[in-house]
C-alpha cells in the first residue's frame, strides 16, 4: 500500500509539472515536445541497514528542478535535506556519499545543495515538493554523480545568533543536521 502512495503522490506531482510545461508551451499539440525537453532523476533512498525508506524525483524544466520526495520510517521533527556531491551510498554511515554539493567558498545555507528541512510527522512518514534554481539534472550526473541525504537531525543552515558567537567550521559545513540517516544515489 505505502509503493502504491509514493507512486500516486509522485505521478501528481509530475502530472502537475508536465501539465505547466504544456501550459507553457501553448496548446496540445506542444504538449510531447515540450515534456521532451525535460530532464529526469531520481533516487531511491535506503536507511542504514539497506531498507527501503523513500523515494525523491527531481524533474528539470526551464532552468529549474522541482524535487519531489516521499521518506517513511524516520523520526519524527525536522531533518537536513541535502544533494551530496558524490553518488556513492554505502551504509551505514554514508560517509562515501562526501559533504554537501557546493562551489568553493561557499558555506552552508548557500550551498548548491542545500535544500529545505523535511519534516517528519508523528508517523514516521514526510513529503516534501519544492522548485530551485541551484542546480541542473546535468550538474546532479557529473563524473562522480551525487545522492540525495537525510540526516537524523534538524538543519539550522548556520544560523547562529550574534549572542551565541561565531559558527564554528562544523556549522558551517553541515548545519549540525547530525547523523545521516538515508541517502539516495541519483540516477
């Protein structure tokens, strides 16, 4: 029942994002032509042990990527939601998966990767769907790919009050989103 959910919400989601391009595009004769143009990836996401936990579908268009994702079995709260820079997913930790995709200087909040909190309900499950311009399908497939990461904690995207002093170079590479907790490689 939960593949039959996922496939549903993510078909939506799709169906809505293919029903703008064809808006965009004119009238239906455009409609193939203009869903050719579009990029497509996705991930599965597995949790520490190799389990299954979720699903994410990044679709391309006009310069820029709706991602949708769907997760099950995570606890409860925020949790960092992050484009990796290497497309490599070996549990448990996913140390393999490198840090957050970025351009040198960049820190977190600004990286390429970095995207906006998931939040996990009292069930366990979350979905999220969002559009950024921060990066493309292409850039995701580079020559060591990328993965899509869930971390066990809350994102603060170094945000740290003038009160508290200066973040720390932790903070400012990971947002002390804590463990990660499942990871997907694109594909």
């Amino acid at each position: 029942m939960q593949k039959l959910r996922i496939a549903t919400f993510l078909t939506i989601v799709l169906a809505t994002a293919g029903a703008g391009v064809a808006m965009a595009g004119g009238g239906d004769g455009d409609r193939g032509k203009q869903r050719g143009k579009g990029k497509r990836a996705t991930a599965t996401l597995v949790n520490a042990e190799g389990a299954k936990v979720g699903k994410v579908i990044l679709y391309q268009w006009r310069g820029k990527v709706t991602v949708a994702g769907r997760v099950k079995g995570l606890t409860a709260g925020f949790h960092g939601f992050h484009i990796h820079a290497v497309g490599k997913c070996e549990g448990p930790a996913f140390e393999s998966a490198g840090g957050h995709l970025k351009v040198e200087p960049q820190t977190h909040g600004a990286h390429v990767g970095d995207m906006p909190s998931l939040l996990v309900n009292a069930d366990g499950t979350a979905s999220a769907v969002f559009e950024t311009d921060r990066f493309t399908v292409r850039q995701l497939r580079d020559g060591d790919g990328s993965a899509v990461m869930v971390h066990a904690g809350a994102d603060n995207f170094a945000n740290i009050p003038d009160r508290y002093g200066e973040p720390d170079a932790d903070t400012l590479n990971t947002g002390d989103a804590g463990a990660r907790a499942a990871c997907g490689v694109i594909r």
